[in-house]
C-alpha cells in the first residue's frame, strides 16, 4: 500500500492486491538436455525460440475411449530425424510467485474512483515538482 499526504492535508491510500500464481504443476524444464539413441542431442529452446526446438510434436487420430465415454487424441514429441519418442525434463518451481491484482482508492479512508484518486496525486506531484509516489 503506498499513502501520501496532500498539500491541503488529505491522504491518499492506493492499495493492489497481490495476486498468488505459483503452482506446483510440472513446467519445462529450461536445463533439460537430453541425447536420444541415436546420438541426436536435444534442448529447451532459447528465448525467442519454440520450447523444443529440435522435437516435433505429433498427434494421434481421435480414438473412442470406453472407459470415460468420450473421444481422446493423444500428444507426445519425438525426434523428427529419427522417430524417437522423448518425454522432456520438466521441473517443479514452488517459489511464491505474485501479479497485480485489483487496485484500492481512499482518500482520508473513503473508497474514490481512480479518476479522483489519481486527480489529487496529481496535486501532490505538482506539489512535489513533479516527482513521484514516495
């Protein structure tokens, strides 16, 4: 939460609720490296690259599942020079991770609009020479 004081004596309290995105679900595993029977060696990807630059993934033909009564396709990468079906690393990051969520506006403890909020710390900047939340 950050709170300023006014020049003419209000507070203002701007408040953004953090948002918990961490996950315990399996992630690429950007460290994998892997070498196939064949000798083909293969990588995460770089930034900028697709995930597993040197894997096709390939897709089966929808089949009928008996069990859940419902129609399945499955997925799996494999080395497109030699066929080899490969199961990349993947890794479980438990680390806190946090985005912005909403945003609060009080002026002397009343919710405000954003619009007023951000009129009156556009009067504390102004106030300030135009610097910014302290």
């Amino acid at each position: 939460m950050v709170t300023l004081k006014a020049p003419d004596g209000r507070t203002l309290e701007i408040d953004t609720e953090r948002v918990d995105v961490s996950t315990a679900l399996p992630q690429p595993d950007p460290n994998w490296t892997y070498t196939d029977h064949a000798g083909h060696t293969h990588t995460y990807g770089q930034p900028g690259e697709r995930t597993y630059p040197t894997l096709e993934l390939r897709t089966s033909e929808p089949y009928w599942c008996a069990e859940c009564e419902d129609e399945h396709t499955d997925t799996w990468f494999e080395c497109p020079l030699c066929g080899e079906k490969i199961d990349p690393g993947t890794r479980v990051d438990t680390s806190p991770k946090y985005i912005p969520g909403l945003t609060s506006y009080r002026i002397d403890g009343q919710e405000v609009a954003k619009e007023e909020a951000e009129a009156l710390l556009a009067q504390i900047q102004a106030e300030r020479g135009g610097g910014g939340r302290s």
